[in-house]
C-alpha cells in the first residue's frame, strides 16, 4: 500500500510541477508565442503570407492573359525600347529586362502583373524578378507575336 500512495504522490507532484511552471509569466508567453508561430506557419503555407489575395499561376496563356488585361491587370512588357516602338499592347507599361532590378519601385506591389515579351522567354525571366522581389506576377507564354496573331489590340505592327 505505501507503493501505491508514493506512486500517487509522484503523479501529483508531476501535474502540480507543470501547474506551476505553467503559472508563471514567462511560460505562458512561450506557450503563446509558440500557438502563434505554429499558426502563422499554417497561414503563409496556405498562402496567406503573401499580403496577395491570390498566387497567379507561373504562366498564362495568351488567351488568359488577354481576358486578364481586359480585366484591367497591369501588363510590363520587358522588351527593349527598340522593340515596343515597333508594335506593343495598348495600355501596357515597358520596362526593358535589363532595367528591371532597378526599376521595382516603379510597378504596384498592390495589383497581379502579366509579364509579356516577343516570344515569352524575356518574360519568364521578369516574372521571376518580380517573384522574387515580393510582387504577385506571372509571364504569358507565346510572346507578342502570338497576342498578335490571334488579333488581340496592337499599336504599331510587327515586321
């Protein structure tokens, strides 16, 4: 019997050990502070962390991609100046490749943004950039010369 009322007592200095440390400031922090960390990790892992209502897919077509800029996306040709003056879409802002590092700040970091370039390479790459830097972007495969074909709106023509 002195078994079993010490093995009893072990049991509730246990519970009584862990009520107490429980009891303390600090601990309660911890516990909080780890409930709260296991929940934001759930959170950006569902997407939720990336301060955007909706990941874009890695690449649209260029039929999405035209449903989109009707929807009024915003549109960043990467091609080089030479290239936009020749024939572009309407209402798109350009940003040559090579410039785009430095030029982030010229772009919202509050709207989905469809990379476009000639043939669709170009623009996997921006997409990556901005990606990168935090923005909510994807790249329209078949470039400008297959918006074009498929009679979307362009300014200029492609020669």
């Amino acid at each position: 019997m002195s078994r079993r009322k010490s093995s009893k007592r072990n049991h509730l200095a246990t519970r009584s050990g862990l009520s107490a440390f429980l009891r303390r400031p600090a601990a309660q922090l911890g516990v909080i502070v780890v409930i709260a960390l296991i929940i934001y990790l759930i959170a950006i892992s569902a997407g939720g962390g990336s301060g955007a209502s909706t990941a874009l897919a890695a690449e649209v077509s260029v039929d999405e991609a035209y449903q989109m800029y009707q929807e009024g996306v915003f549109v960043l040709d990467v091609r080089t100046q030479e290239e936009w003056d020749e024939y572009h879409a309407p209402n798109t802002t350009l940003i040559p490749l090579d410039q785009l590092p430095s030029r982030l700040n010229e772009l919202p970091k509050d709207r989905e943004i469809v990379v476009v370039c000639r043939s669709g390479n170009r623009s996997q790459q921006g997409r990556d950039i901005l990606l990168n830097a935090g923005f909510n972007a994807t790249s329209m495969t078949g470039g400008l010369k297959e918006w074009y074909a498929r009679g979307y709106p362009i300014e200029g023509a492609p020669q």
